[in-house]
C-alpha cells in the first residue's frame, strides 16, 4: 500500500472504532433513516437497476407492491451499511446476540471431525454469517474475491479476520481447503457465497432463477464433488431489526450419486424459496442479470450433449 492508502486505511479503522462507541439506538434508528434516504431518494443509488430486477423477478406484483419492496430494500440496505461500517468494532457478543443459529449444537454434533461447505448469500446481513467462527470449534475460511480498492479490501480482510475467520481469495480456496485436510488440525467450515454473477467467459451452464435465465458460479458444486463434502444451505430469517435467526438445511451429504449441475439446481431452489418468503432482504442492486442467456444456446446444449452421449464403437 501507498502511504496515501494507508492513511486512509487508517481514517476507515477509525470511523469503525468510533461508530462502535455510539449507542445502536442512534445508529440504526437514527442514522439509518438519514442513509436511507440519501441511497433512495438523493443519489438513487441503482434504483433503475432495483425495479428493473424486481418488475423481472415478480411480474406477477403490482406496481405499488414492487415500490413497497423497493423501499423495504432502502431500508433493510441502510442497516446493512450500518453492520459494514461496525465490522471494525463489533463485538463477540453483539454478533452472538444479533445473528442466532437454531440447532446450533446438533449441526456441530452432526459435523463432528468433518469438513463442510456453508452456502451462502447476500441475504440478511451477510457480514454477520460470515462470523460463524463465534459459534463453531471448526475453522472458517471466508472465500472472497479481492478488491480493486486495496485500502477497501485491507479493512474487509482485517475486519473479518478478528475472530478467527480466515478470508480466503476465490482461487486459493481448493488449495487451502486441502493443506488445511492433510495437517490433520481443525476441520474446515468453506463459507461461500454464491449468488454473484460470473464472468461471462465462465458461464457453461444457464438455470431457471426468478422467472429468469441466470447463470451461477459453479465452485460450491465442484468442490464438494471432487473434495467430497457435504454443502448445508444457510437459510436466514430477519426476526427483528438488526437481529437475524439461521438455520442449515442439508443440500447434498457428500456421497450421494448426483447429476451434473443438481447440487447448484438445490442452492438455486433454496434460495429463491428464501428470497419469495422476504424479498427486501435479498441484494437487488447488483446486476444480477447483466448477462443475457444467448438466443441458440438450447440447440447449441442439445447437440452437445447428443455428441456427448454418442456410443463407443
């Protein structure tokens, strides 16, 4: 880093700090109201991309209930800039008070010696899941993709980091996951989150996700296939302001026999039924669907696959 930019990681670390000494009351009843409309109403920080992501994901909704969404998003996103800015001074007891795991000790019992794969999302308050390392005696690796803005991408490392959560660069993962298997230490918890959009020159297969062809990373699917481990989905309920209740649901047990693209098949199912049940959670800002499925694809995927499925002479 530069020294401009360490001046700067320094001036992040220190509104952290001194947001974590102020009361929640001011900073989420307050402060968050104040964000909130700044986001949604000066700046309209991607409200083009907000509608045009829920008119597409709900075309069944009327235009005042998708404004209602829109709005209860603002709302739920201005808390969630809230948690980022604290992420530097939370404390271990805040997080397990805000962010409760149902069934906690059976998911532990049941993972005993194992490694296992956290599915994830940006539902909720992710930075809050992410810090599942307060709940487990597993180690946590954060998979991440790193920032261009190295002073943004110290402070989210540093910040993640303060309770043992390991971030972990998106092409490291496989290589870590195994190092950390063969030294015989603590099992592995890879937490993931798999929502983003792909590069394009990643993208190999298309599913169904919110009445919209979308293409998904396929990195939880191929790990747990070749590592053979289990991949729990994490299901996240929002049970008052700023506190969060999640439970586990299995997604795939790590021997089963399955199909090609069934695991990703399962997380997309899951998610989607998580995003209907409240869908101001969800992050509607992203362009989600920037890439369009190409018009020949479906010719272009049977054929291949009928040459696949040719017979050996």
């Amino acid at each position: 880093m530069t020294s401009s930019e360490r001046i700067q990681y320094r001036l992040l670390w220190g509104v952290s700090r001194v947001a974590g000494w102020l009361p929640r009351g001011l900073l989420y009843r307050g402060f968050a109201p104040m964000v909130c409309w700044v986001l949604h109403r000066v700046v309209r920080y991607r409200v083009s991309v907000v509608r045009t992501n829920l008119a597409n994901a709900f075309p069944e909704k009327s235009r005042e209930e998708l404004r209602d969404i829109e709005r209860r998003f603002y709302r739920h996103l201005s808390e969630v800039f809230i948690d980022t800015i604290l992420l530097g001074s939370i404390s271990r007891r805040e997080i397990l008070e805000r962010m409760v795991y149902r069934d906690v000790e059976k998911q532990e019992e049941l993972m005993r010696g194992r490694s296992w794969i956290s599915a994830m999302s940006h539902f909720g308050s992710w930075e809050l899941t992410i810090n599942y390392v307060c709940h487990t005696d597993h180690r946590v690796f954060a998979v991440y993709r790193p920032l261009h803005n190295a002073v943004v991408d110290r402070f989210y490392h540093s910040a993640r980091s303060r309770f043992g959560t390991q971030p972990v660069p998106m092409n490291d993962i496989f290589k870590e996951t195994i190092a950390a298997r063969l030294s015989g230490g603590k099992p592995v918890i890879v937490a993931l989150i798999a929502d983003q959009t792909p590069p394009w020159h990643e993208i190999k297969h298309w599913y169904r996700f919110l009445e919209q062809d979308t293409p998904f990373f396929s990195g939880i699917e191929k790990m747990a296939l070749k590592l053979k481990m289990p991949v729990y989905f994490m299901h996240v309920r929002k049970v008052a302001p700023r506190h969060y209740e999640a439970e586990f649901k299995l997604v795939y047990d790590g021997v089963e026999p399955v199909a090609e693209h069934q695991i990703t098949e399962r997380y997309i199912a899951l998610l989607e039924a998580m995003i209907r049940e409240s869908p101001e959670l969800w992050m509607w800002s992203h362009r989600r669907w920037k890439h369009k499925k190409p018009a020949d694809y479906d010719m272009r995927h049977s054929r291949d696959t009928e040459t696949h499925n040719i017979p050996e002479a």
